[in-house]
C-alpha cells in the first residue's frame, strides 16, 4: 500500500477483486460464528480472496494477526477489535504499512487511533443506546424498583464500557428507587457468565434483576438461577443484549425478558464499504447499524431467521 500523509487513511486501487484480511475476536459464540460466516460468505460472493485468523480471546493475538496480515501484503484489513487500546496500536501499524483499516462491531480507543484519519471508518451498533434500551425496557417492567446484578462484558472493549454507561446512567437518571447491587465482567461468554452469575447470586440472595451484557451471559444467568432454585422471569428479571436464537427461545419460553438486538451480519455492508472507498465516495467516519428490540410481543415471530 501507498503511506499516506499523517492524519490521512491510505488510499485504495481501484480493482475488481481483493486480498482482504479479517481479523476476528473469538469464535466461542453464536454471535461470533454467525458474524465470521457472513464475512467470509460475501468474499465468496464478491470473488475476494479472505485471509482469516480468529485471537480465541487474546487481544495480544489479535495484534500479532493484524502484524502478520500486514506482512502478507493484504488490500484492507476488516478488524473486529477484542478491546480498545491494544488494537487501536495495531491499526497504526497498518496505517504506516499503508493499508486501510475498517473496524466492525467494536470500535478503537480514539485518543489512539481516530476513524476518517488513522482508519477507515467504524460500522457497527450504539452500544450506548443499546445499553439506554435495555434500561428503559426494565424500568418500565418493573415499575422502576429493583435490585441489579450487572454482568459486564469483556473488560476494555467498546460494547461492555458503552452498555454499561448506557445502561447504568438511564437507572440512575430515572429509577431513584434502583440499586446496582454488583458489576463484574463474565467476558461476554456463556460459562463464564454462570460462573460469575452464581458467585454473585450467592453474595446477593436480594438481587431481583440480573443485565446481562450479551444473551450468552443472560443464558448463562439463567443456569445459575435455576440451579439456585429460583425460577428466572419469576423470582429474577433477566435482560440482555444480541437477540441470538438461544435467547429468543429463552424469551418465548418466560425465562428472559428482553434482548436489545446487536447484529453480526456485516458482510455486505462492510464490503460495500471497501468497494466504495476504492470507487472514490467519501466515507463516513462512522456508520450505525439499526438495532430491533425483541421481547415477548415479537421475539416468536424472530426466531425462523435467527442464528
Ligand atoms: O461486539 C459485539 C459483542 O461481542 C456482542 O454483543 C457479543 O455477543 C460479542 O461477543
């Protein structure tokens, strides 16, 4: 790639195919999976050559990934960044080496790397009003009274910090009558949510809301409800962000009460992203996705085209 003047995104050539990198976060979740599906079908589609690598959870991997796409001379690097500060560096690297960089689904630390300068762009949801969502929608079930359990996701990444100022400011702006009792991060991950859910349980035998900051730790609240001998939707109000299959059947069956949708399907918007840039069109800094909002009133009708 060509090394643009500072505060400058490397420019693109205009071509009918592409070597393009994406770089994923993990793959331990349903999210994960039907978002790197979704990538690597539009490649397909467009006859662009992938190169692939998942961090499994390592934000260090992630940064090695991005070195070694960069050595692999790729086009344009799709980055879905594990947390904020460590990959907002690697995207330098990429910027110097001359390749532009589109960040999906999680944002960059902007006192690092600042979109429209050092990167493309950002496409992905508000997090912040997914968060606002989810804080109305419990307020309004519960007539504003309630004890939380937080579960935050991964520490560092832009959906846990933007969920949980979203989330935690709508309470105290609008529910004086509700508590946070406890917030620790379950890393956005199934077991790990039931894990943290159970200790929390335990410390709390008050708490009468759990919020989770993804249905896999929803889910995984729910296990440990259960095994608590409390009956979820009932005893305790479980709420959550994505709108996965596993969570709509969840809603449909009682058991969670609401989930903010996040999707992962970005393939076709970030590819026409790519081809637009290399077209000339100017990009906007930042591109949000519209989110559904699912509870018991829609989420059956959802469930045959989720993942
Ligand atoms: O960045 C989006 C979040 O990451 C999704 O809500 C979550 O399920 C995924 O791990």
């Amino acid at each position: 790639g060509i090394v643009p003047a500072f505060g400058q995104v490397p420019p693109l050539k205009k071509k009918d195919h592409y070597k393009v990198g994406f770089a994923q976060t993990e793959s331990n979740n349903p999210w994960r999976l039907a978002q790197t599906a979704s990538m690597k079908d539009e490649a397909a589609k467009r006859g662009d050559q992938l190169v692939y690598t998942d961090a499994a959870g390592s934000a260090a991997k992630q940064v090695a990934d991005v070195n070694s796409m960069i050595a692999q001379g790729v086009d344009f690097i799709f980055l879905a960044p594990r947390e904020e500060k460590p990959l907002a560096t690697a995207v330098l690297n990429a910027r110097r080496a001359g390749i532009p960089v589109l960040a999906i689904d999680r944002d960059l630390d902007q006192a690092i790397a600042k979109r429209g300068q050092d990167y493309l762009a950002f496409i992905g949801s508000n997090f912040i009003q997914e968060g606002q969502r989810v804080g109305d929608w419990t307020i309004a079930k519960t007539g504003g009274k309630g004890k939380i359990i937080e579960l935050e996701g991964t520490i560092g990444s832009s959906p846990a910090n933007d969920r949980k100022k979203g989330f935690d400011d709508t309470i105290k702006a609008k529910a004086p009558d509700m508590v946070i009792l406890a917030s620790q991060s379950g890393d956005f991950a199934r077991d790990k949510g039931r894990q943290v859910a159970e200790t929390l349980l335990q410390a709390h035998p008050d708490a009468t809301i759990v919020y989770a900051h993804n249905d896999e730790m929803a889910l995984g609240a729910i296990a440990a409800i259960e095994a608590a001998g409390k009956v979820p939707g009932k005893d305790i109000l479980v709420v959550s962000i994505d709108g996965e299959k596993d969570a709509l059947q969840a809603i449909v069956d009682g058991k969670l009460g609401c989930s903010c949708e996040c999707n992962p399907r970005f393939g076709p918007a970030a590819f026409d992203i790519l081809y637009k840039y290399a077209a000339g069109e100017t990009i906007p800094p930042s591109i949000i996705n519209p989110d559904h909002f699912y509870d018991a009133s829609n989420a059956a009708a959802a469930l045959p085209t989720a993942y």
